[in-house]
C-alpha cells in the first residue's frame, strides 16, 4: 500500500482508502461480511475510511466503529457527514445554509455520528450536501470550528454534488476547509478543470468517490440490469443512464491492456492524479477488497494510456435522476 499526504493536514494515509456507503443500508448488505472486508483492508495497510450517517442512518458509522475498536495498535484515518436538515441529496441552487445546515443541526448530528461509531473524535466530519453560495454565511465555519476547538473533530470537509464540481472550488479557495470529496472516474474528469488545481494551489485534500461510476467501469453491468425493489440504482440507472454507460464501458474495452482487469484501469486512472489523496471504493466483498487494495502497488498507468483514456471523458449535466 501507498500512502499520500491529506492536504494540509499531518496525515499519511492510504491512498486506497474504503467508501462504506454500500454496508449501510443497500439491499444485501450483509453484517458480517462488510466487517470480514473492512478488517482485510485494515489488514492490508488501508487507513482512511470514509462513512456518513446518512448510510443506514448511522448503521455504517457503527460497524467503521466496531472496526477501529478491534485495532486499537493502528492509527484509522474516520471520516463521516452530515446529513443536511431537508433531507434532500443533490443540494440546490435555492437551498439556504438554515435549509441544510444550520448551526443546531451540524452539532446535534455530529453527537449522534460520534455515538454511532463510540468515538471520542472523528478525523474528517464533512457536510454531505454543499453550495458555494454558503460560503458567504460563515455560522456553519464558526460551529464547525467550535467542535474542531470542543475535540470532537479534527478536520472540516464538503462533499460535492454529482457533475458539479465546478460547485466546491470557491470553499476551496477560501482557505477554509481541509477536504473536498468529489466525483472522479474515467468518465467524469471535470475536476481537472478548476477544482483540482485549486485544491493543489491552497493544500486542500481531495477524496475521490464514485471511481467505477456506480459499478459501470467494474464492466459487470449490462443494459438488461436490474436490482432488488428499494435499491436506489433502480432509479438512477434508468435506460437514458444505463444504456449509454454500458456502451461507454463497452468502448472502453478497445484500449484495455493485456492482463489488466477494467477495475484495476479505473483505479490506476484516479491514482495517476497527484492532486487526489485517496480514492474510496465501495467494497462489500472480500475478493474486492482483496484486489482494490493490490492497485495501489501497481503504481500510475503509463502517459500513453492516460491520454487514451482522457478521450473518454462524458460531461454530464445533472438531472433528476442523478441524485
């Protein structure tokens, strides 16, 4: 395993860090699994573990609590977010700081995150939704800062909208907040635009979600998936989705090297950007773990295949199916 600097923060962790948004609440999640998975990462040298009460309403804060209580010799980067107080994911242009997160809201969640898993602390307490335009009503900064100053959390972070990444580069250059997450694959490449740079410009860390883009770079989907009733996939991989990425992962098939695995591709992409400091990949199974965390020793792809890959970028608008 490699290890990256998170930003401004002293921090070196994985840079094959592990998304629990699956072990949450997605239909068949199982218990015991995700926890066989997320010992065999922490086993394998994963540190940076990345949970939200909104996944299963605390369930996944609880089991990354159980996780780090039966490693007390490691030192587990935690990451969790809260939720904002509509309830409502994306955020939207209209949406008020006192609609998703006011002062009262972010400290009541933060206690319930932190009995959730049995912390003392979080690491990196993010807010799950984000606009811009809050950064110009600083009560969020202000409470946040209090609990920074009370112990509870040591980092503040924001997570961006699908497609929107353009939405997070003024936080960014406020110099206010020590971590962005965001959307960033081989498809969705928007974050070089603007954000990237200016992550890198203000030591800001970046926490690269979605990276198979909702399963389609695993190359397992086909345009006759469906899921269980109640998975949210069902609703977000209608046919105007799930058709075209289908064809796009097909298309990538044609630049895939000899022994290389389309999963190991897609990793290897985020991995070749220094400005990411680690990628989170929802892992459910142990051969997924097993292989996920192999990538980081396999290093960047090489320049030539990088340059293959950016031709597959797909600048997407959101819709109301994107969520």
């Amino acid at each position: 395993m490699r290890y990256r600097k998170f930003g401004r923060m002293d921090w070196d962790v994985s840079e094959m860090g592990y998304g629990m948004w699956g072990m949450g609440g997605w239909t068949d999640s199982d218990d015991r699994e995700s926890l066989t998975s997320l010992q065999k990462a922490a086993d394998l040298g994963c540190n940076f573990f990345d949970t939200a009460w909104g996944y299963g309403e605390g369930h996944s804060e609880n089991l990354l609590g159980k996780l780090v209580r039966s490693h007390p010799e490691k030192k587990l980067y935690t990451a969790t977010k809260i939720p904002p107080l509509n309830f409502q994911w994306p955020s939207r242009r209209e949406f008020t700081l006192d609609d998703c997160f006011p002062p009262d809201h972010i400290e009541a969640y933060v206690h319930k995150s932190l009995e959730n898993a049995g912390f003392e602390y979080f690491d990196l307490v993010q807010l799950h939704t984000w606009e811009d335009a809050w950064i110009e009503d600083d009560r969020w900064l202000r409470k946040m800062d209090d609990l920074r100053h009370q112990g509870l959390l040591h980092a503040v972070g924001i997570s961006l909208n699908r497609w929107e990444s353009w939405n997070g580069v003024k936080a960014v250059k406020s110099g206010l907040i020590d971590a962005v997450q965001v959307i960033y694959n081989i498809f969705d490449q928007t974050s070089e635009d603007e954000l990237f740079p200016a992550c890198q410009e203000h030591d800001v860390a970046v926490i690269a979600r979605v990276p198979f883009d909702e399963g389609t770079l695993t190359g397992n989907l086909t345009k006759q998936s469906t899921w269980p009733e109640g998975d949210w996939r069902n609703t977000y991989f209608v046919p105007e989705n799930l058709i075209p990425s289908v064809e796009r992962a097909e298309a990538l098939k044609a630049v895939l090297p000899p022994g290389m695995a389309l999963p190991e591709m897609a990793l290897r992409f985020i991995l070749s950007n220094p400005a990411v400091s680690t990628v989170i990949p929802g892992m459910r199974k142990l051969a997924h773990v097993e292989a996920n965390m192999a990538t980081s020793d396999a290093g960047p792809l090489p320049n030539g295949l990088i340059g293959k890959l950016r031709k597959h970028r797909w600048d997407r608008k959101p819709t109301k199916w994107s969520q």
